[in-house]
C-alpha cells in the first residue's frame, strides 16, 4: 500500500519486492477485506483466499469461534519513513453512530532508528473544548505523550487513544478487522499537488478518550505481551521444536528473527502464515540459530 509517509525498508529488512519509486508504507498480510485478500500460496487449499477460508472451510482452519462476517483480524507491517498523521479509531459503540468500523489494535517494534518515537494518548489532562480549539489551530501534537522506543518495544492501542507512528519505525500491527481512521493532524503536510489531506475532527472528536493520559508501552508477563478479547499475542524466543497451538485451535505466526519451519514450510523474518486449526503437523521448527517469532491467536471466551 502506497503512502505519502512510506518508505523503503519493508524491502530492505524483509526482502518485499517493492515498486520503484514508490513510498510503501504498509503490506497488509494477513486480510480479509473487500478490497484486499489473502490466497493461500500452495497446498490442496491453493489459490482459496481467506475470506473463502472463512465461509467455507470455518471449523478445519480457524476452529470454534464467535461468528462474524469477516475473518475478525487484520495482520499488516508498516514502515513509517515520516511521521503518520495524529489519528484516533472508534470503539463499537460510537462506529455504529459515526459510520466507521471499530478497530482496537497492537503494535510490535521490529527495527527502529535511533531517537525513534511512538505518540500515545495525552501527555497531560485536556479538555474535550480545549483540544478542539488545539486541533483548529493545529497545536494538538503538544498534547499528545511521546515515547522513545526501541526494537522489541510493544504498545497496545485501545479504540478511543489518540495516537501516531513516529518517523524511523518499522513496526508489525495486528487489528480488528477494519479499515476506519480518523485524522486529527497531519503535520501540515501536502500532497504532490499541493494539497492537505483530509482531516476527520468531527467524528475524531466523538471517539477520543479524554482520560487517557499518560499510557505505557506494553510491559511483557514472561511470554505473553498481551492478552484482549479481540487478540492474544505472545512472543516466542525458539529454542526448541514446539507446537504452535493444541489440535483445534489455529494460529498465526510472524518470524521475527532466524528461520522457522512448519509442516515442510519454511519462513523467514517478515514472513507470516496461518497454522490451521485441524493441522495435524502442529510443530514450530527453529532451523536458525536466534529464532524468534510473534504468536498470534483469538481467546475463546
């Protein structure tokens, strides 16, 4: 996907063969959308997208789980070269009222440069007036909480908190399965025909949580980095040949560093796949020295 604070390094790190000339700034890997799909690569599945998956074939891939139109996540990897727009997405309640689809999502740090940094709810107490007369005179940033990350830092994002990827992340993002953003500010930047994008305050306004002031990056409990209704996400240093979920239960997996096999497939960093439910040949391989990789499952509640 083409955007106007993309990059390169989504080539350079993970090896996608990239447009020239082009600003990449996400690849959407994991997706169930109208305008974008997953396809099973090879396998007696080949050529299905995930979508079919889901219709189809429900209780052999994914398991027992909450029906929903939709594959309900959305896996992507962005590569922020320039600063994203100050943003805020809607929980269900208020997307129902404004339109949108609700999106609660989670940030992984895969490389970032130094004085790299992650803009994440307030950085002190503001009122709802007060942030919108900052936001109509485009001084909203000075509320905003900046945190200096590193690689290996996580954060999670609750719908309602404002937020921004800072310039010199690259970063893996797993969601709700939704598309719905409303920016607040984007750094007075223009198009290549001069023009702003398009801000979204109206309906910004109505989905921001104002008591959200001073949040922390993800703090790790041993493996797991965070358990939701909508996702739980571990992250596995591989030691050893280990099953990536018991039988029933899918899973899908992100290589973060060395190489890892699975069923006679192997899978470098940056590369994502899906463990079917009913798989019978469930055992993640290290086939590198420093394997690591992200887990990625829904909670059946």
């Amino acid at each position: 996907m083409e955007r106007i604070w993309g990059g390169e390094r989504l080539e350079s790190k993970f090896g996608k063969k990239l447009p020239s000339n082009a600003r990449i700034g996400e690849s959407w890997e994991i997706v169930d959308r109208p305008e974008a799909q997953s396809v099973v690569a090879c396998g007696p599945l080949k050529g299905k997208t995930l979508h079919e998956l889901w219709t189809q074939d429900r209780s052999l891939i994914f398991g027992e789980l909450p029906d929903a139109p939709r594959f309900p996540l959305l896996v992507k990897l962005l590569d922020a070269h320039e600063n994203l727009s100050l943003q805020v997405h809607p929980a269900e309640q208020v997307a129902r009222k404004v339109g949108g689809e609700a999106k609660t999502e989670f940030w992984y740090v895969a490389a970032a440069d130094p004085n790299a940094e992650l803009f994440l709810g307030f950085c002190k107490p503001i009122a709802r007036d007060q942030f919108e007369i900052a936001l109509r005179e485009g001084t909203a940033a000075d509320y905003v909480q900046k945190i200096p990350i590193k690689p290996g830092d996580a954060a999670f994002l609750p719908a309602g908190r404002i937020h921004a990827v800072g310039a010199g992340n690259l970063l893996i993002e797993i969601q709700q399965n939704s598309d719905t953003t409303y920016r607040v500010f984007d750094w007075n930047r223009v198009d290549d025909k001069g023009k702003p994008r398009q801000l979204h305050i109206e309906q910004a306004l109505q989905c921001v949580d104002f008591n959200d002031v001073g949040p922390k990056l993800v703090e790790p409990q041993g493996e797991l980095l965070i358990r939701h209704k909508r996702f739980e996400i571990q992250k596995w240093n591989l030691d050893l040949p280990r099953a990536v979920a018991p039988h029933g239960q899918f899973a899908i997996i992100c290589c973060l560093s060395g190489k890892v096999g699975c069923a006679d497939v192997h899978f470098a960093p940056g590369h994502f796949f899906l463990v079917p439910a009913q798989l019978h040949d469930r055992q993640l391989k290290p086939l590198d020295a420093q394997t690591s990789l992200l887990r990625v499952t829904i909670p059946v509640l």
